[in-house]
C-alpha cells in the first residue's frame, strides 16, 4: 500500500496523523482535543496521553500496531485514537495489513474485542466501507475477520458484524471463501458453536440459507458433513434439521462424506462420523415414510 500523507492543515487539525505507514501525536494538541472536545479532565486526559505515548514509543508503525493495541489496550484508549486522526487517514489504518497480512478488524477479532470491533465499524460513513473493511481478508489463509470470530464462538462481534451491512453484503460475506474454501458456517458447525449458526441463519433469507448449507468447503463437506466431524456433540446438527423443510434435509444428507484419509482422519474417528451419517439418514428415512402415510390417512403419525 502507498504510504499516506496528508497536508499540514490536517496535522493540525487532528493532533494524530500518519506518515510513511507510522502513526505520530502531538501530546499538546491530544490533551487540548481530549478536554476540549471529547469533555476529558486534565488528570484523566494525561493518563490516556500517557497510554497512548507508552503504546506509540513501543510501537508507532502500523506494520505492527494493532497486533499490540488489539490484545492491550483497553476500550478507551482505542476511542481515543480513532477519534484523534483524520478520516481519510483513519481508514487507511484501518485498511491496512501489517507484517503478517493482518487488519485492525482481523487483530481485534483473533482477541474476541467486539466493543473495538463496534467502535471500528461506527468510524464508517457508509455500509459499503463497512463491508469493505469486512471483506479484507488475511495473507495466509484468505480469512476474513468473520471466519476468524465464527471459528471462535464469537456470537457478540459476528452480531457486530452482520448488523454494520446490509442483506446482501451478509449474504455475500458469509459465502467468502479461506484458503481450504471454508465458508463462515463451516467453521462455526466443524466447531459447534450453534449460538452463532442460529445467529446466521436469522441474518439471511431461506433460500440465501439454503444456499449457504449447500456449499462444499475443504475435501468438499457441505455444512452439515463439518458439523458431523465436530469432535464434540454439538447440537449444531440439530440446529441445522430444525431449519430446513424434510426435503431440503434429506437432500443436506445424500452429499456424501469425503473419502478415509490418513492425513486428516484416524479410523476411530471416520467410523464416528460414518455411523452418525448413516443413523441421521436412516431417522430421516423412517420420518419420511410415517409422514408420507400420515397424509394418506394409512398410520396416525404423531
């Protein structure tokens, strides 16, 4: 990325700038803008300059500095940074991949910061930043910071995510792809968090829904095939039945099961995963056959 520069006007105006990709403050300037305009006292306007002189004298490159500020520094400190630089400078930072290919919105949530996630977010002028910021992914495993939060469990800041965009910037970035073609829902069913995959499938229409359990991800599981090799019992699985009409179930059910592989399975584990198929197909089978006669007035099916 070009390094950022802006003229002197705007360094005054805002006493934090970036130049040549490094972040710099005028300590004057901050605690007249910290007790002028954002209602700081003295004594605790010097204690968040102190923070933040501390945190820029350690590491004032932003090839590295949301890397320390997203597992560091508290919810305040960061409001005040991204309250003391100048817009269009602000979403260059924001924008920015650090020595490791990674965003401010990626750091904060490989740290579960959706207070700073939130905060982020509400510094765009528009849902289409937003989703740009979101749609970012990292240079290793083309993971968005939504990948990153499902694959946590992170339910308060995919909530963040998703209420900052509109429905189809949802729809599309949850059908993002990482490096193993792993969508968003992948990793939260291989995971088993349910609390975020009920949380996706409120955010989206049925058929966008649909669509997204549909989809292959790595050795080319659909959705419901990762949730089936999470190595606990998860009820993402039922999560996931309850969701879709009995059709639409039994088909999720015939995509077949990657082929045994030693690098990635051990033999206890692929009979788990083989024999949990095969009764989920059988129960969904059976269901199928007592409704069928339940409409034909053949067996009273409760």
């Amino acid at each position: 990325m070009a390094a950022a520069s802006e003229s002197n006007t705007t360094t005054l105006q805002y006493p934090m700038w970036i130049v040549n990709d490094k972040i710099y403050c005028d300590e004057a300037e901050l605690k007249h803008h910290l007790i002028q305009k954002l209602n700081y006292n003295e004594d605790n306007a010097c204690r968040v300059i102190q923070q933040i002189t501390a945190l820029l004298k350690n590491n004032n490159s932003l090839r590295g500095f949301w890397w320390e500020a997203a597992e560091k520094m508290s919810t305040e400190v960061i409001r005040v940074i991204l309250q003391s630089i100048e817009h269009t400078q602000l979403i260059y930072m924001l924008s920015y991949r650090d020595v490791l290919g990674d965003t401010a919105l990626y750091w904060c949530a490989r740290n579960k910061r959706s207070d700073v996630i939130e905060m982020i977010l509400d510094c765009c002028v528009s849902e289409e930043q937003c989703y740009q910021l979101l749609s970012i992914t990292d240079s290793w495993w083309r993971q968005t910071p939504l990948h990153v939060s499902c694959m946590r469990g992170d339910t308060e800041s995919v909530r963040v995510m998703l209420n900052h965009i509109n429905q189809d910037m949802k729809y599309s970035l949850l059908q993002m792809r990482s490096d193993f073609s792993n969508t968003p829902l992948h990793y939260t069913s291989h995971n088993g968090h349910t609390d975020v995959t009920k949380m996706i499938h409120e955010s989206v229409t049925q058929t966008q829904w649909i669509n997204l359990l549909h989809m292959k991800g790595s050795r080319e599981m659909a959705v419901l095939q990762a949730a089936v090799y999470c190595d606990k019992q998860s009820s993402c699985i039922e999560t996931i039945r309850e969701s879709v009409s009995a059709e639409v179930w039994i088909k999720l059910l015939s995509t077949p099961l990657p082929e045994y592989n030693p690098e990635c399975d051990n033999d206890a584990r692929y009979q788990r995963v083989v024999s949990m198929i095969d009764e989920l197909r059988t129960a969904a089978r059976v269901k199928s056959v007592l409704l069928i006669a339940n409409q034909s007035g053949e067996y009273n099916c409760k």
